[in-house]
C-alpha cells in the first residue's frame, strides 16, 4: 500500500485490494455452496443434518476468527506509522492465543452439542449427520485458527493477493474431497453429509501449510522472522489485542448467530422449510461476499490511513466504497430476482423444496440490498479500532430489534417462516442508521 492522492488513485489502491478479498471470500462460499448442492442431492436428511450443523458451527467459528481478526487493524495502523519492529512480536503472540482458543472451541464443542442437539427434536437420521459433521470439522480448527494469524497479517499490508491465491488453491481441493467422503470414491464409503466435515478439517490443515509457506518464502513477510525466537507469552499484549478482537469477534457472533438461531427456529416447520431455508441462507451469504469484501478492505486501508494520521485519506476511502457497493448489490439484485426458480433447481431436485426455496429467494436478495449499507460502515469502523460501541449496536439491532420483530411475525401473522427473513431485514436497516451516526462521531473525533 502506497499514499494516494485523489480518487482516482484511491479507487485504483482500493480496487486492488478489495478483489483479491472479494475473489477469496467467493472461493471459501463456494465450499459451502457445493456442500449444500451436493448434500441436497443426496438426501433431504443429509442437507438438514448439514444445516443444522452449519448454523451450530459458524456463529462460533466466525466469532473466534473474528477475534483473531483484531490483528488486521493493529497490524494496518503499525504498518502505516511504520512500526514495523513491533508487528513480528505480535504475530507471535498471536499464535500463542489463537492456539489457546482453538483449544476453547473444541473443548466446548466437544462437551455442549451432545446436550443441545436432544432439545432441537430433529429426526434420528439428521441429528445423526449433524453430530458426527460437528466432530469430523472439529479436526481441523487448530490449523485454521493458526492460519487466520498469518492471514491477517499478510492481508495488513495490503497483499490481499497472496491470501487469494492460497484460498483459490485450498478450496477446490476441499470440494474435491467432500465429494469423495460425501458420495463415496477411490474405495472409501459414502459419508454422506458427514463427509463435508470430513473433507474440510483436511484442507484447513492444507491452508496452514500454504500460508506457512507464503509467509517464510516471500517479502516483506520473511523479514519478520515469525517463526524464529518465539518470545515467551505476554499476556499484556495478549489484553491488549484480545481489547481490540474480542469486540469484533463478539459482533460477528451477533450477526452470525442470529442467522444460526433463525435457521435452528426453522426446525418447527419441518425438514421441508429447514432445507428450503437452509439453502436461501447459502445463497444470500454468496451474495453477500460483495460488501463483506468491501468491508474487509476498508478495515486494511482506513487503518492504514489513520496509522499514517491521514483523516481526509480515510474518510474518501469510505465515500467511494459506499457508493461502489451500492451499485453493484443493487444491479445484481435486480438480475437475481429474475432466476429465482433457476436458483431453487440448482440446489435440490426435490419439488417440496423448490417453490418455498424460490420464495425465500426474494427475501435474500432484499436482505443483501441492506447488508451493502451496513457491512462498509462496520468495516470502516474497525479501520479506527473503534469496535466496542460497534459490538453494542450489533447486539441492539440483531437481537433486540431483528430476531423479535421476526418472531413476532412468524408466529402472530400469516407471513409464517417468511416472518423471519422479514425481522432479519429490518433489523440489519435499523443498525446500518446506527452505524452511520456512530461513525460520523468518530469522523468527528479524530478531526479534532
């Protein structure tokens, strides 16, 4: 990353940050679209399983790597002041608490989900798939969480392409596998959904090695020598980062397990709604990679800008992602609408499913039109580490407005399990509003 001087440089430098982000949030979606199709193709009770499964474990996994995310802003606002001594030493450290969190997660798995999946009264066979997902993933979360170290690292200095190329090798590698564990190939037996579980643990070890690779071969990352001399723990950095983390990780959890418990909610409805539901949601998380990247990608460069101490830079920066996100959500929501029912037919053969999946489709797509207004502002927000209001307004606009108002819906009108989607909508706009005014007080703060 280099200072930019007007737009149109900045659009440039924003560009080509922002597409390597967008192509590797795209490729990691991709695994879990071919796991829903795949998984829809072969049962109703295997896609259900999965699902459930998947609304279990993401809420979590998203949160814990979203505390290891933290890193990305500090290591940003360093590189920009040109603190460059001072990043090595927290990389290390990070590896010490990403592995002691890695240990938290699988040990409160390991322990919570044989009493949790007794109360959601699923069907033998489906809870069967949904347990035995959870304890094949759970193998690889070591090596994911020390990856998400080293990528946030390398996505700090704005080589997002390094993490892309990486991502786009690991990914059609696990699709690869899950196809060989779920239908069964080369010898092995079918797992079914399991399977999916199975095939990801392998390629998060495979993503590890890369970005081990990537980060001891190439520059300016060799020069750090993270793997060299590991200091001893430090547990005041250790306060420190996890200060800055932890508001991040808690606000994704907000907003992921929001999704996890809407998804769990569908099961009154059936496995029908759940599979219908389930596949909706892997969609509109497809699209929803657009702001996601754009979010990411103001992360890196207002916290490279505020390192630097140039104010004007960074709000720019936030104008013109705006603007960008806007466009291209709004333009492909408009085509989407159009193949709905294209859509449904590629997710499941079943004709149960696809017209309730069609339905919930339009949904999705107002879901994501609101997402671009709210995902750039959390993204800017956390450029100038300021995550902990930012996790409060999650909390009031996902759980206090969002899943209330969906419930409500859901069971005192006729919208049924539409209601939701409607609840989830309204909220993810009442906290983009909240957003706005939040960051123009910190705009407002740093100017002063």
């Amino acid at each position: 990353m280099k200072k930019t001087i007007g737009y149109k440089q900045k659009a440039r430098q924003f560009f080509a940050v922002l597409l390597p982000i967008f192509i590797t949030q795209l490729s990691l979606m991709a695994t879990g679209f071919f796991n829903t199709v795949m998984a829809g193709h072969i049962s109703q009770q295997d896609l259900a399983g999965v699902a459930v499964g998947v609304n279990l474990f993401l809420p979590f996994f998203g949160a814990f790597l979203g505390i290891i995310s933290g890193l990305t802003p500090t290591i940003s606002q360093l590189y920009g002041a040109g603190k460059r001594e001072k990043i090595g030493f927290i990389v290390k450290q990070g590896f010490y608490w990403a592995l002691t969190l890695a240990v938290l997660f699988i040990g409160a798995g390991w322990l919570l989900v044989p009493y949790i999946l007794p109360l959601l009264a699923l069907e033998p066979r489906v809870e069967y798939i949904t347990q035995h997902y959870l304890m094949a993933v759970s193998a690889g979360i070591v090596p994911i969480f020390l990856a998400a170290v080293l990528r946030n690292f390398i996505d700090a200095h704005g080589r997002t392409r390094l993490t892309m190329l990486i991502t786009m090798t690991t990914v059609p590698v696990n699709i690869a596998l899950n196809y060989v564990f779920m239908y069964g190939h080369f010898g092995l037996p079918a797992f079914g959904g399991i399977g999916a579980g199975v095939g990801s643990a392998i390629a998060f070890t495979l993503n590890l090695l890369l970005n081990v690779l990537a980060v001891t071969h190439c520059e300016p990352f060799q020069s750090y020598h993270v793997f060299r001399s590991l200091p001893r723990p430090d547990f005041a950095e250790w306060r420190k980062q996890l200060g800055v983390g932890i508001p991040i990780g808690s606000t994704m959890f907000c907003e992921q397990s929001i999704f996890g418990a809407v998804g769990l909610f569908m099961t009154a409805y059936g496995t029908v709604i759940v599979a219908a539901h389930q596949a909706a949601m892997n969609f509109t998380t497809i699209v929803y990679m657009i702001p996601l990247a754009v979010s990411m990608t103001l992360t890196i460069l207002v916290g490279y800008e505020v390192g630097a101490k140039r104010y004007a830079d960074a709000q720019q920066y936030i104008r013109l992602s705006r603007v960008l996100t806007m466009l291209f959500v709004g333009t492909l929501a408009l085509i989407l609408t159009q193949f709905k029912s294209e859509i449904a037919s590629l997710y499941t053969s079943s004709a149960e499913v696809q017209p309730i999946l069609a339905g919930f489709l339009v949904y999705a797509v107002f879901m994501q039109v609101s997402d671009s207004i709210n995902a750039p502002l959390q993204g800017a927000l956390r450029g100038y580490k300021d995550v902990h209001v930012t996790f409060l307004l999650a909390v009031l606009s996902f759980w206090v407005i969002g899943l209330p108002l969906g419930w409500g819906l859901a069971n005192y009108t006729s919208w049924g399990p539409y209601g939701y989607w409607l609840g989830l909508i309204g909220g993810i706009l009442a906290g983009a509003v909240l957003l706005i005014v939040r960051l123009r007080q910190v705009q407002a703060r740093f100017k002063a």
